[in-house]
C-alpha cells in the first residue's frame, strides 16, 4: 500500500516538477541540514548541561529557556523541506528503513525534550534537584538526535 | 612533486583505498563529517546571531564566546580530520571539482572573516555586555560569517550530487 501511494505522489504534478528541476533536492537538503545545524547544536548544548558536562555555571532551566524554543521553531521548517524531499523521491524515503528508524527517533526525542522543558517550566529547580534523571535522559537525547542525524544521512546508501 | 601528483599518491595510499573500496567506511565517515560540521555551523550560527542582537541578548559577547567557541574547534577538528579521509577516497576527482573548490575557497573566506574579527573587533565588544549597542563592524561579521557558512554547506551538498 505504501509503494503504491509513494507511485502515486511520484506522478504528481508537483514531485513531477521537483524531480525535473535540478536544483531543488541539493538546495533543499541545504536548508535542510542548515536547520539542522541550529537543532542539533542548541540540543547538544542543552544535554551536555543535562550530562553536567558543560555550562554547570548556570540552573538547567536558564539553558531550556535559552535552547528549547528554538527547535520548536526549527523543528517545523525541517518536517516542511522534509516533506518537499518526500514529495520529490516518495520510494526513496517513505520504503527505507533507515528513514523510518529517523522517524521513530525522532517522536521519540521530540517527547522527552516536550517533558523536560514541561517539567522545568512548573519547577524552575526541577533538573537541578534530580542530577541523576537529569543525566540520563541528557545522554539518551544526545543518543537520539546523533541516531537521527545518522540515519538521516543512510538514507541515501540503502 | 607538483599538486596534482601529491592528490593521485594520496589516492593511492591503503587508508585512501579502502575508504573507496569499502561499502561501509565512507557513509560512516561522511556521517560523522555530517555530525560534526552540524555543530561547528550550528554553534557559531550562536555568536552570529548574538552580534546580528537577534538572540541570546541576555548574554554578553564574552560569555557566549567562552563557552561556546571551543565547542566549536573541537568539532571543526572533527569534522577536517574526516573531510580529509573522504576526500583522499578521490582526491583527484575533487581537486578538480568545481563544487568542493568552491566549498574550500568559502572555507578560506570563513577563515579570513573569523581572523579579521578575533584580532581587530573582539577586542573591542568582548567587554560589552547585554545592554551595549553592537557596532557595525561586529554586525557585519556576524552576517559575512553566516552567509560565508551557508555557502560552505550549500557547496558542500552539492559536491555530494556532481560525479
């Protein structure tokens, strides 16, 4: 059903004109991973602190404030040139393996970041009281956002 | 030894053939290029954006220059030591692209930019703090940076879809 949906989209006036046009898929990627630089380097950021690894001059809540909004901007401009790229090479994407284990990772991180920025914003001291919490899910996230950059460029090598 | 020479000994040495010969090395050492050239963009898209005053006002230039900068070369250095194992897979074939040339002629210009402004205006912001207005010079440095990495990473894509 999925390979039939993904000839389907592929015929379509708009993945036909994307596949034509050249330029497009390397300059959306562009923008793509571009967004991704600002993610990945705000979450990074964040977990370390998470790991009290770096920044422990400053509470935990003060580094969510200053890096969470952020993705939440980001994130969408990532799921819209993703779905351009998904539109413009359906089977490439939506059939490979390593694109849906991005996908999972990714929901999966999106909620453990959506939880600790919830938590800190009820009880500013939330994270610094909870030093072991704190450490483990910082390392999971950075596990998850490291898979899900990885998977991401697998993509291209099934 | 000219350089076009240098490039096929490189081509040739073991590292660089197994990298090509590989089915594995290279998208794991293109991964790990992707990841650390993420944040060295990323992070000091950071102080960019501080010296644009489009975010992080609340911190001072100094601060987030100390805190985030070494985070920075850290993974430059990552992502230059697998940069160079990739290309050396085809040292030839990229010598002559004219995407990756371009990528490095943006690098070079990424580097001039950074060096102009750690030695000339630095000096002169890194005592303000969140309530000093920016000047000029530090405002088109952020802008000639984070328009010169765009490109390093538009090129740098590019170089991936050219034969």
């Amino acid at each position: 059903m999925i390979q039939e949906f993904c000839d389907w989209l592929a015929n379509t006036p708009l993945s036909l004109k994307i596949q034509t046009i050249m330029w497009i898929i390397p300059a959306v990627q562009t923008a793509h991973i571009l967004c991704v630089a600002l993610v990945m380097s705000s979450m990074a950021m964040l977990d370390l602190r998470l790991m009290q690894v770096a920044g422990t001059r400053q509470p935990v809540s003060r580094m969510i404030d200053r890096f969470v909004p952020w993705i939440w901007c980001v994130v969408p401009i990532l799921l819209t040139t993703g779905t351009i790229l998904i539109i413009g090479e359906p089977s490439r994407e939506l059939l490979n393996p390593y694109f849906r284990t991005k996908m999972v990772l990714l929901v999966t991180v999106l909620v453990i970041t959506f939880v600790i920025q919830r938590k800190s914003s009820r009880d500013a001291a939330y994270w610094d009281t909870r030093k072991i919490a704190s450490i483990l899910l910082g390392a999971l996230s950075l596990l998850l956002w490291v898979g899900i950059v990885t998977a991401g460029r697998w993509i291209a090598y099934y | 030894m000219g350089i076009q020479q240098l490039f096929a000994w490189l081509e040739n040495t073991s590292v660089a053939a197994a990298i090509r010969q590989s089915t594995w090395m290279f998208p794991t050492i293109e991964t790990v290029h992707v990841l650390a050239t993420v944040m060295v963009v990323g992070s000091v898209t950071m102080l960019d954006l501080r010296l644009l005053n489009v975010a992080y006002r609340d911190r001072s230039i100094r601060e987030l220059h100390e805190e985030i900068l070494p985070w920075t070369w850290a993974s430059f250095l990552v992502a230059a030591i697998a940069g160079s194992l990739l290309f050396s897979s085809s040292a030839t074939k990229y010598y002559h692209n004219f995407t990756f040339r371009m990528k490095m002629l943006f690098l070079l210009l990424v580097a001039l930019n950074a060096a102009f402004f750690e030695l000339r205006t630095y000096p002169r912001v890194a005592n303000s703090d969140r309530e000093t207005p920016i000047p000029l010079a530090a405002k088109i440095a952020g802008a000639v940076g984070l328009l010169l990495w765009i490109g390093v990473v538009a090129f740098g894509r590019w170089t991936g879809f050219t034969k």
